[in-house]
C-alpha cells in the first residue's frame, strides 16, 4: 500500500489546479479516496457533526448485507444448470460455484463498468466528486437480472437508469424512484421477453451442457394454475426437478429466477443486518410483508380463481417480494422519512405487490412496479404525515 501511495502522490500534481490534467481532478480523487482516507479535514467554519459512519461506510453496509444473496445466487445458478442435466447430486460445490461465477460475474462487470463510467463522466462535467451511492446500485441491479440476460441488456439499462434515472434529476440523492428497479422496468418493457416469463438454466458449447434450457417461474406457475395451487406448484417439474416450487425449496430459494431474489432466508439475514446497524428501515420491511400477507389473506375470503385462493403465506416466499422489501423499498433516497410514512409506504407495496400479481396476468410479479409506484407517492405520504402532526400540535397549543 505504501508503493502506490507514493505513486499517487507523484501523479496528484498532474490533476491539481494548475496541472495539465486539472479538469480530471474529481475522477483522480474518487480513485484516491476509494484507496485512502483523505488526509485533509473541512474548512468549514461554525458548528460540525462528527460521525463515524460517512456514506462510504454506509454504502458498505448494505454491500455486506446483499453478500449473503450474492453468493447464494451464485451457488443457485450453477445448481440450476446441474439440475437441468440431471447432476445436481453429483455435482460438487466448487462446480455449481465455477458454473454459477461464470455466468453471474460478466453481468456484474458490466453493471459496475458502464454505472460508474457514467458518474465518473458527470462528475468530471459538473465539477463534483464521484458520489458513493452507485457502490450499492451497481451490485443490485445484476442481483435483479435474470442469469441469460444480454450482457449490452446490461449496459442499456444500466446507462438508461443512471441517466435518467438519477442524472437528470441532479444526481445521488435527488432521484425520485429507485435506481436498480429503474433499470429493469426499462429491460422489462423494452425487452420483456428476455426478462420476464421463462427463465435460464444455462447456456453452454460442449454436450454436456442444456442449450437455452429454460422453464417456467414459480409464479408463472400460479398464475396459470387452473386448479389447487399449492398442488401444481408441488408437482411442477416432472423430468427436471420434481416438487422444485416446493414452499421449503421456495423459502431457501433452490428455485429458478433472478440471480440474487430467490432465496427469502437470505433476504431475512441481509435485513437482519441492515435492521441492526440502523442502515434499513424495520418499520418499512416488516409493513411490506405484513400488508401483502393482509391482502393475501383478504383475497383468499373473496376467492374467484386458484391464484387468489392461493394461502398467503406462498406470496411473503414467491418471487421477488423478500428481494424488495429488504434492499428496494427501504432505499432511503426515495422512501418515506416520516416515521409514520414508514408504516403506511411499506403496507401499502405490499398490497399493491399482491394486488398486481393476482389481477395483472401479463405481470405476475408485482414487486417491482409496486416500488415504483409508492416511490412516486412517498412525498406525499410524507406531506399528510406531516402536516396531520402539525395540525394536532396547534389544536393542543390553542386548548
């Protein structure tokens, strides 16, 4: 470390005011800062707050709590593409992670690769240092992806959403919906066959491996259940993986789907540990599973057809709501503040997530859009929240 800081510190001078690459400046010191911790302190008169916890470390907080997902979904991609050429028991752990990293680890390069080039193209534009918060956006956003998606998918969304997304509203902070989310709304509208419907088991060139093998979602299966739910989703997979929508299999996440939302347990340790350094919102992440369980529940007395007869329990496990609930709806740039507002967001993603799943057929999922929208609403949550505890305190003030 200390050789490439000495190299550093050569280089400093270049992009210094003054130097000839002056205009550079802000690229050179995100690479510096990322490295080091700065050795210069504010200049700033008056009051300051000193906290030990700055952006960088609270970005790495939720990095860590996605780590348990990540390497699960990586595990899970190998272990599908053994499933689907009858070796999953044979298969070693070191194989299904090869296979899994080999096809996971592109779409994360690609993700990280064109998202920070962006922000470090905007940065050296608008003259400000290189923001913190693609740190996180950049490993969600293949944690959302399906394993077969393009890897120039990828780059597109990726470029889409940070600059419509976030640029155009002033950057890290300023977006009003979620960053990742907005890179697979674009993908899933632009290009909706390739990441919704079917999924990947894998695609390979030697003849062992299953071409373009893929099969139906756990939710595509409810969705077009015609009789007991429950019952098609345990017998789906004759001659691949029998009983694979098991609700077992549905909560460890043995399942096809999205790299990094199959698996509910590990969404449940990651908010177990955004919940206790304070990161996540509790209030947001249990409200969001408490009110898709509500409208689960409430679906199930009115009935209609097996998807809504389906118990409320398969819908806190199918999916992606665990996924959302835990690393989307608790985004603190686009989710209600107000402690109130917490509450009532929350339960509110929940119940549209169900309400979308159940009377959507060309969305069975529900999650995503159900974010977006309560993004869009989360002000004014905030704004009645508000102004209903200022209109208490006056009527106390005038008693």
């Amino acid at each position: 470390m200390k050789f490439l800081r000495e190299q550093l510190d050569k280089l400093k001078p270049n992009f210094e005011k003054g130097g000839k690459l002056e205009k550079y400046y802000y690229a050179f010191e995100a690479l510096e800062t990322f490295a080091f911790s700065p050795n210069t302190t504010t200049g700033v008169k008056g009051a300051q707050i000193r906290d030990a916890v700055d952006l960088k470390r609270l970005m790495m907080t939720v990095i860590i709590a996605m780590v348990p997902c990540l390497v699960f979904g990586v595990w899970n991609v190998g272990h599908q593409h053994f499933l689907a050429i009858g070796q999953a028991a044979s298969a070693t752990l070191a194989e299904k992670f090869l296979i899994g990293t080999i096809q996971t680890l592109p779409i994360v390069v690609v993700s990280y690769g064109v998202g920070l080039g962006i922000e470090f193209v905007f940065a050296i534009l608008r003259k400000h240092p290189v923001n913190e918060g693609f740190l996180v956006t950049g490993l969600l956003i293949p944690l959302v992806m399906p394993p077969d998606v393009p890897l120039w998918q990828v780059g597109v969304a990726t470029a889409f959403a940070v600059i419509i997304g976030k640029e155009a509203f002033g950057g890290t902070g300023m977006n009003v919906v979620n960053i990742a989310l907005t890179a697979r709304a674009f993908l899933y509208f632009a290009y909706p066959t390739d990441i919704s419907g079917e999924v990947w088991a894998f695609v390979g060139e030697s003849a062992t491996t299953v071409q373009g093998y893929s099969g139906a979602t756990a939710l595509a299966v409810a969705a077009a259940s015609t009789g007991n739910v429950v019952a098609d989703l345990n017998s789906f997979g004759a001659g691949w993986a029998e009983g694979i929508f098991s609700f077992t299999s549905l909560f460890i996440g043995t399942i096809p789907g999205s790299i990094g939302e199959t698996s509910t347990l590990m969404c449940l340790i990651g908010a177990t540990i955004l919940v206790a350094t304070r990161v996540g919102s509790g209030k947001i992440i249990f409200s969001v599973f408490a009110g898709a369980y509500a409208m689960g529940l409430l679906l199930n007395l009115i009935g209609g057809n097996p998807f809504v007869e389906m118990p409320a329990h398969y819908h806190l496990v199918i999916g992606g709501l665990a996924f959302g609930a835990v690393f989307m709806a608790t985004d603190p740039v686009t989710a209600s503040h107000t402690e109130t507002g917490k509450w009532v967001y929350g339960f509110l993603i929940g119940i549209f997530t169900v309400l979308i799943r159940v009377f959507n057929p060309a969305y069975p999922e529900g999650i995503m859009l159900a974010i977006l929208l309560m993004n869009v609403f989360a002000p004014l949550i905030d704004y009645f929240v508000v102004s209903a505890n200022k209109k208490r305190r006056l009527q106390r003030a005038t008693v």
